[in-house]
C-alpha cells in the first residue's frame, strides 16, 4: 500500500479532537481542493510501499489506541479493506477521514469523517476544475456512507455564504442527524484559522451545527506530520 507518511499525534478535528492517534496517510486523491493543506499526498507515487502488516507493526509499536486513516483520499484504495480488518485485529480504534466521492461497504472502521467538498474548494486550474467538479460531490455515496457507519460529516467554511450550499448539501442527501454536522474553518495556516474562527463559531450559534476545531493548525501552523 502507497503510504504517504505516518506519524503520531492528536486528533486535531471532530468529535474525538484531542484524542493521541496514530495518523496514517495514504497516497493519491483526484480532487486538487483549492486550499488542500496536504498537496503532496495527491500524487498515488508519493511516499513508500509498505505492506500492510508492516503498517500495522508500525501503528502496534505505539502506545495507542486510536488510529486515523487518512490521505489522499483513502476510499479510492483498493486495499483499505485488508488494513481497516488488520488494525481491528489489535483492537484499535479507526477513523477514515474521506471526502465521501465513493461508496464502499463493509470496512470494520468505528467512524467515518466525511468532509464533503463544495464550491470554495474548486481549483483555479480549468482542466483540475472539471475532475474535481465532476468528482467532488457524490449524493448517492454520502447517503450510502451515513446510512452504513457511524459518521460525522465536517464542512469546509470559507465565507458566511457557504451555509446555504452546506444546507442545500444537508437536505439533499437527507435524514442526517444534526448533532453529527460540523463547521470548520477554511484555513492553512494559524494566523488565517484564528481569524476565521470567529466567523464560523457566529455560523455555528445561528445553525445549530457544531463547531470543529482544527487542533492540528491551532498548536502546530499545519506542520507536515504534526
Ligand atoms: S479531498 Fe482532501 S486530500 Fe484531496 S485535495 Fe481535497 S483536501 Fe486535499
């Protein structure tokens, strides 16, 4: 399996933010988002192979219950499966952060994070554009997703007018519990996070909808592997 690069530290985002994981990114992700904060996890050839017991030895070798599978775009794996089972032999608990744009069933996880993406991801890029809209929103596997695993859907926040793209998104895909919905601020760096912060919290107290923190931006400026 194309690993991008593994590394311990906190759940910086969603319900279990604050929780010590074991991060593992898989390589490659077709949608270019505008203002990605991993780009060098896009292409599938970066980082290494490793065989998934290797994985699990490295994720075993640390003290740590919680792992989180992330990218790239994990559900585009043709191995996810395997490793998910894997990791769930050593009693671990999993997370797969997603962008939701495939359905696949019966992974063993205990949660899906599903960032569905809306237009202010869109790259600049006309030819990227077109992959990324075509691909970035996939109704049908995000009703698939959230009907079979436990899940928490976090939303990209850039400006106040993304909440009527984000409840269009919520009523088109239906039954969603509301509790489960979250707000994160757009933002790749800490100066730009607390600034967008204020904004976000306003949106969640008019919403309902929960606000997400991002730890990981917050105490590290969005350090690779932090
Ligand atoms: S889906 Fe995630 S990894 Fe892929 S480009 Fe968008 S933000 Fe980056």
């Amino acid at each position: 399996m194309r690993i991008s690069e593994m590394f311990y530290s906190i759940q910086g985002e969603g319900l279990l933010a604050g929780v010590p994981s074991v991060f593992v990114r898989l390589s490659g992700c077709p949608l270019r988002c505008r203002w990605c904060d991993t780009k060098y996890s896009w292409d599938s050839s970066d980082g290494e192979d490793v065989v998934l017991d290797e994985i699990q030895a490295l994720v075993q070798a640390r003290n740590c219950d919680y792992v989180v599978i992330t990218g790239g775009e994990p559900l585009i794996q043709a191995e996810l499966g395997d490793l998910v089972k894997l990791l769930k032999e050593t009693n671990k608990h999993v997370t797969i952060e997603t962008a939701g744009i495939s359905f696949v069933p019966d992974l063993s996880c205990d949660l899906m994070s599903i960032s569905p993406k809306l237009s202010n991801s869109i790259p600049d890029d006309n030819k990227l554009a077109e992959v990324h809209n075509r691909l970035r929103l996939n109704v049908e596997a995000l009703r698939k997703l959230v009907s079979n695993y436990a899940y928490q859907l976090k939303f990209v926040v850039d400006s106040p007018e993304d909440i009527a793209e984000i409840q269009e998104t919520i009523e088109e895909i239906g039954g969603l519990d509301r509790a489960k919905i979250m707000l994160m601020p757009q933002s790749t760096g800490r100066e730009e996070y607390i600034e967008k912060s204020a904004m976000v919290a306003e949106l969640s107290k008019q919403t309902g909808f929960v606000f997400c923190p991002r730890l990981q931006i917050l105490l590290w400026d969005n350090e690779r592997g932090t």
